[in-house]
C-alpha cells in the first residue's frame, strides 16, 4: 500500500472528507511520527505496533568491487515491531488465502 493509496482508502471511507483533507491528514500523521522519531521518542499503536530507533554500532565493511576495508560509521536507523493483535491477522489472512488457493488447483 503506498502512499495515495492510503489517501484513497482514507477518502473512501470517510466520505465527509475531502481527498485534500485525506490528504492532508495522512501528511500531518506520518510528519509527526517522523518528527518523533528524530527526537528519539517511541512510537507505540496498540494492536498494530511500535516504532523506535535502533542504533547500528560502527563496523568495518569491504567494497566488493575493490575487495578494499571501508569504516562504515556509526547509524541510527527506524525499527518497527507488529504488535500480537496485527501478526495474529496477518497469519489468520495468510493461512485462508492458502487454503483457497489450495482449493482452487
């Protein structure tokens, strides 16, 4: 699901909303999540799943082309975690989505 998408679902189910204002709020939620994240701040939606920043110690790589020792520094990179409540249904969805297919060949 990509961005506009979101919009279009958001639009669609909501129909009080404009897709400019559907727009918008996906734009102001998604902004604030990453404004928190750069603060260093947790992100926690129950049932779905928490968001918080891993950090990545410095190490050494290798180029592959020159096969040469390259320092790679020290990174802060995003981390999501699927809460129980999302892994449940994604498993429960992906479990009968086999067993239609199954039953179809």
């Amino acid at each position: 699901m990509t961005r506009s998408d979101l919009v279009e679902e958001l639009a669609a189910r909501f129909g009080q909303l404009t897709h400019r204002d559907a727009e918008f709020a996906v734009k102001t939620l998604l902004d604030a999540m990453g404004d928190a994240l750069v603060r260093g701040h947790r992100i926690e939606l129950r049932g779905f799943g928490s968001f918080s920043i891993n950090r990545r110690p410095p190490r050494m790589g290798r180029n592959p082309r020159s096969g040469e020792s390259v320092a790679i520094p020290e990174k802060r990179v995003p981390h999501f975690k699927p809460g129980k409540a999302l892994r449940e249904a994604v498993d429960a969805r992906t479990q009968e989505l086999l067993v239609k297919s199954e039953l179809k060949t």
